[in-house]
C-alpha cells in the first residue's frame, strides 16, 4: 500500500482546500519543491500533484513548478492532475518526467477522450473519479452527474486506463476517515488498480485500508492530514508496509 502525499498548488504555493473550494484555502508553503523533498525523504514512493488554478482554468497554469519538482527527483514517479483538457498538455507533461497524468471532469464529460489518450499514451493515464453517493461529480465537485461511478470505472477500464483514483467528497479535507465500504465496492467491480483519496486522517486510516488492500486498493492519497500534523507521514509508510509484509 502506497502513501501518496499530495501537492496541491495554487498561484505557484503548496495550499490544502476544504471540500474543493476555491475561497477555502490554506497556505501550507510557499515552496512546492521543498514540500516535495521532505516527503521524499520521509519515504514516499510516489507524489499526487495537483494544479488547482489549472483545474479551474481549463489549462495548466502551474506546470514549471510540477516540471522544477520532476526535474529535481527524476527516480520518482509523479501523477498530475488538474486543467489537463487536451494530448498536448499531456504530451507537455510526460516530456516534464511525469509519469502519470489523471483526467478529471473531461472524463466524463467527454469519455471518448480517455480512450483516445489511452491509446496515444498507454500506461500513463490515470482517471480520477470524485463520488457522492454513488455518482460522479464534476466540474470542482460543483454539481452531481446522473453517471453512476462504477459504470463508468468500468467503461475507463476497457479504454485502457492505469488505475482510478476515488475521492469521497463527501469526506475530502474534512479529516473524517476514509469510505472504506463505497472503495472496495468500486475496487471489487474493476480489476485495474484503485487508489483511495478523501479522508485519511490518521493511522487507524491506514490500518483499515491495508485490511482490504488485496480487493485491488494499491494506494492511498493523503493531504490535509499530514500537513497539519495529524498523520506523521514516515510512520504512515513504515506501518503499511509491515501490515503489507506480515499480511
């Protein structure tokens, strides 16, 4: 089980939003790059970088920062998000040394375009999913599609994608655990890997996530927990991975 720690970045600073709102903001850092090398050092295996003015944009608007953050830890696989609406931001991208760019709104709103990246650039798209009882929601959690989230895990699978990052917004930046029940539903119906998001806030997350690892749930994101201190992210890892080896 990977802990992915988060970067979300907004005006070029390392920010946490509450419930995906814009006005919500707190500035965690000013500096992205040292952010990214603390978790490296306390171990992560992998960053979820988010461009948050680029998911609203339509555009990405922090892709020098992500590329300083590839460029200065080229070992280290990097998944992107935000604002990535055409094959040229992704190919901009993968060029940077990322290796996995997620797919958000688009997706749903346009799923032949998912299929076409995945064909273009196979084994590097990603698509994440943002769910409230059991349907899709889009554009910044704004509003609630008819699209029901494992329908269309399934559909992404036969496109070809990498893996589904699930996200109970419901739970996102609101530190009350993860939604284990609706994760391994989701992971159970698909059998390309699903990273869990939303909700992490301490070890017992942790502990519960590992006991339904073998449904198919590889990772987990995790943000607001450890940066304000309620999840030590060094300890995180080390316990997974031990309930990984004594599993």
């Amino acid at each position: 089980m990977l802990l992915i720690p988060a970067i979300d970045l907004k005006d070029g600073k390392c920010v946490r939003l509450r419930q995906g709102r814009m006005e919500e903001e707190t500035v965690f850092s000013e500096d992205p790059l040292q952010v990214a090398g603390r978790w490296v050092e306390a171990g992560a295996r992998r960053l979820h970088m988010v461009d948050l003015n680029g998911a609203f944009a339509g555009e990405p608007v922090n892709a020098e920062v992500i590329r300083r953050v590839a460029e200065a830890f080229p070992e280290l696989p990097i998944q992107v998000g935000g604002g990535i609406r055409d094959e040229d931001t992704v190919q901009t991208y993968l060029d940077a040394g990322v290796q996995y760019v997620i797919i958000g709104t688009k997706a749903v709103s346009a799923p032949h375009f998912v299929n076409d990246l995945c064909l273009e650039f196979p084994g590097h798209i990603i698509v994440g999913l943002d769910a409230k009882e059991g349907k899709v929601a889009i554009d910044g959690w704004s509003k609630l599609s008819n699209h029901d989230v494992i329908d269309m895990a399934q559909h992404f699978e036969r496109d070809g994608v990498e893996a589904i990052i699930y996200t109970d917004i419901s739970r996102d930046g609101m530190m009350s655990g993860v939604n284990i029940e609706a994760t391994v539903r989701l992971a159970r119906a698909i059998t390309i890997p699903v990273i869990a998001s939303g909700g992490i806030t301490n070890l017992d997350d942790i502990r519960r996530l590992c006991e339904v690892a073998d449904e198919g749930i590889v990772g987990a994101i995790t943000g607001r927990a450890i940066y304000e201190g309620t999840l030590d992210f060094a300890e995180g890892q080390k316990l997974a991975d031990e309930l990984e080896a004594g599993h």
